[in-house]
C-alpha cells in the first residue's frame, strides 16, 4: 500500500496573490497538486490552513565544517538547521580538512553526507589543490560528484591561475564559483572600510579587493565562455559590473546574502556576531543590492551559513573570526524587511530562495507532480523573535538576535519525510 499525505488548504503564493491548493504525495513523490483534493482513506493528513507553501528551499553557500572542524557544525546539525529553515537542499563549501580536491578527498564528505545528512547536501570541490590557489584541480575526475567548484575563503589572486581555471571549466561544462578577494588591498581589515571603522580605530577592508577581483574575473569569463557565478557580492560596484557583462553576454550569475540587504556597516556593534567576509558594506552599497535584486542583476540568495563556537565569536569585531549563521533566519528576515514593506514581493523571494538557485546550478525540485516532495510550511502571521538559543545550528552568533519578524518555518518536509516540525 502506497504510503500518502495529504497537505490540505495550503497557500501558495503567485503573481495574482495567494490561492489555496491540496497537495497529494504518494511514496515520497508529488503526485497531484490541485485546488481541492479528495482524501484517500488510508492518506494522512496535514492541516495547512492559513500556512505558506513552498517547495524546498536551496542555498547555494553554505558551511558544515565536516570533516575537520566538527566543533563548529556538523553534517547533520547543519542539515538538520537548514531544515529548520525551510531548506531541502544546500551546497557545501570546500574549506574542509582534508579539502575536497581530489575524488578521495571529496568521498569522505559524500560518505558523512550519506550517512548523517537530513536534507539534500551537495559539495563543491575545491578550484586549486589544498586551496592554495595555485595548481588547478581535475575538474574531469569531480565534476560528477562535485555540484561546482571554488575556493571560497579565498580569491584566486592571479590572472594566469584564473585563466587556466576557466578555460578547463568551459572545456568541461561545470560552474566556477568565485570568492572575490584580493589579498593585495586588504592591510589587515577586518570590518568595511567606512564611516564606523574610522570612527572607531578600526582597519578597515576596502570595496575594490571585492570588486577589483570580479572586474578581472568577468572579462576572463567572458573571453574563455566559463560559467561564472560569484559568491556574496556586498558592493554597488559589483552589482553594477555584473549587470554590464551580462548585457554583453558572459556567463555570470551571482548571489548575495540576507544581511547585506538588511544591515550596513551603521548597524555594526562591537560584537563578532556582526564580523564576516565581506564585511557589511555602507547603506549606499546596500541599496544598489537592492535594485539588483528588483532589476534581475543579482540571480539568488544565498545565506554563507559559516558557524564557529561561542568562544571563538566572542572576541570581539577584531579577533572574532569571519562568518555568521544564517539558515535558520533567512526566510523570516526577508520576508519582514523585504516583502512586507512592499520592496520585493512574495513570489520574487520565493523565486530567489528556491527556484532560481536551482536553475543556475541545475538543481531539480519544483512543485510539479512527479517530482520529490521536498517541502516547506510557513506561518506568514505569528510574530515571534529570533533567539539564537533556538538554533539547531551549533553556532550562534547572528547578528539578527533579538528581532521581531514574520515568518516562522513550521514543517519541512524531505521526501515526503518530515525533517523539521517546529
């Protein structure tokens, strides 16, 4: 006997507003999405009335730290706080002892994913052997079990080294994904180097080591015909080289985070709850974000979900290491500060956190029947606020503790198994 749920007066968000709809799983699987549905006798029953319904979300860039640094996250307490987020699938960064840049390498990440992960985790392999940034990896040998590859943490810092990276990837049909960062203009920053760091005594890191890097990755992007996807941009500049070579064709999407659309360097507190890389940049460069997201320049979001322990991240801006945790607040903070206001609307957030970041990468999942029944609840009405004791993350620093938002995930399900009922 088949095994079937029935989510039942589910809200779906469209371009014409909100309609209701019944979903039908059978044995993990969609099989019919309909206004109303009648209830097969042995099915059970979800009551989603007045409750958002999404297929799962994916994030493009995230950390679980496994294998080599368990005491920041792990496989599953990631996956399991992407669960709680609303996400069915992640993609994990590379900045892992040992590094994934050869196939037995990556095969001890795909083994503790296999046996540990309660969502979709997908790993990128690195671009250069160790992340040293200078010998290329053999994209051929990874690229079946790699979903793309970078180097994140770090920017590739020459040209040549680039070059040969994007040729072999254009030769082999696989994705770059760049962390743009040149070593050469950062002097020992560590926060934006703007009006607060001054202010302060602090050292600042400049907006060209972000924006320098992608000029120069662009135009190789464009002159080999590698696809090209840059991670976490923070500045206007960015964003507006971005839209120029995707008007002149290159093969470029990009991504930017929940906290570069809500905060700026104004908002910084002398916490390392507030410290990651990119640091939050001026409000100038965050409303250039913005109208990336509202023209189509910027194709995702992404959370950089990057945990570390309470000791670590209570050093201060200075001393804390780079990274926040994200998973588990993104949805919420958008939705109150991006859609409620009216700046996106609900449908493009949506499209943002799920369907589109699938696209770039070719990620299956869609609300269609026959497809996995990767899905998520959320109450739009409910105030509640973000305590990072809550978490499922074993990181806690967020620069978001404290908020009031909307928008609380409150099943998800991963092929048709509930991996998250809050």
């Amino acid at each position: 006997m088949a095994d079937r749920i029935l989510i039942s007066k589910a809200q779906l968000a469209d371009n014409n507003g909100l309609r209701i709809v019944d979903v039908l799983i059978e044995d993990g699987r969609i099989a019919l999405v309909a206004d109303m549905l009648p209830a097969p006798d042995d099915a059970r029953i979800i009551n989603a009335e007045g409750l958002l319904l999404s297929y799962g979300f994916c994030d493009l860039h995230v950390h679980f730290r496994e294998p080599g640094q368990e005491a920041k996250e792990t496989i599953r307490t990631g996956s399991m706080a992407a669960a709680h987020g609303g996400y069915t699938t992640v993609c994990t960064m590379p900045n892992l002892s040992p590094a994934p840049d050869a196939p037995d390498t990556l095969a001890i990440e795909l083994q503790r994913i296999h046996d540990t992960a309660v969502v979709e985790v997908l790993p990128y392999a690195t671009l250069t052997r160790a992340r040293a940034g200078k010998e290329p990896v053999d994209m051929a040998a990874l690229k079946h079990q790699a979903v793309a590859f970078s180097d994140d943490g770090s920017g590739i810092q020459t040209d040549e080294v680039m070059r040969a990276l994007m040729r072999q990837a254009a030769e082999e049909g696989v994705i770059i994904a760049a962390h743009c960062e040149d070593n050469t203009l950062l002097h020992g920053g560590y926060i934006h180097d703007g009006d607060y760091a001054r202010r302060h005594g602090h050292r600042g890191i400049c907006s060209e080591s972000e924006w320098g890097q992608i000029a120069r990755d662009l135009a190789i992007a464009l002159e080999t015909g590698c696809r090209y996807h840059v991670c976490h941009i923070s500045t206007k500049e960015s964003v507006e080289l971005i839209r120029r070579y995707k008007a002149l064709g290159a093969k470029v999407t990009c991504e930017t985070g929940p906290h570069y659309l809500t905060l700026c360097d104004e908002d910084l507190q002398e916490e390392g709850r507030y410290k990651m890389n990119p640091p939050l940049r001026s409000a100038e460069d965050r409303a250039a974000l913005i109208a990336g997201l509202q023209d189509g320049t910027i194709d995702a979001i992404a959370t950089d979900h990057a945990p570390h322990t309470a000791e670590e991240k209570s050093r201060g801006l200075e001393k804390s290491p780079f990274g926040i945790v994200g998973l588990e607040t993104a949805f919420p903070i958008l939705y109150t500060h991006l859609v409620l206001p009216g700046i996106i609307t609900l449908p493009q957030l949506i499209d943002l956190l799920c369907q589109r970041p699938r696209k770039i990468f070719g990620i299956g999942g869609s609300l269609q029947p026959g497809q996995p029944a990767d899905l998520t609840l959320f109450d739009l009405i409910h105030e509640y606020t973000i305590r990072s004791a809550d978490f499922l993350s074993m990181g806690k620093a967020t620069p978001f503790e404290g908020w009031t938002v909307k928008g609380r995930c409150v099943l998800t399900l991963k092929d048709g198994k509930e991996v998250y009922r809050g």
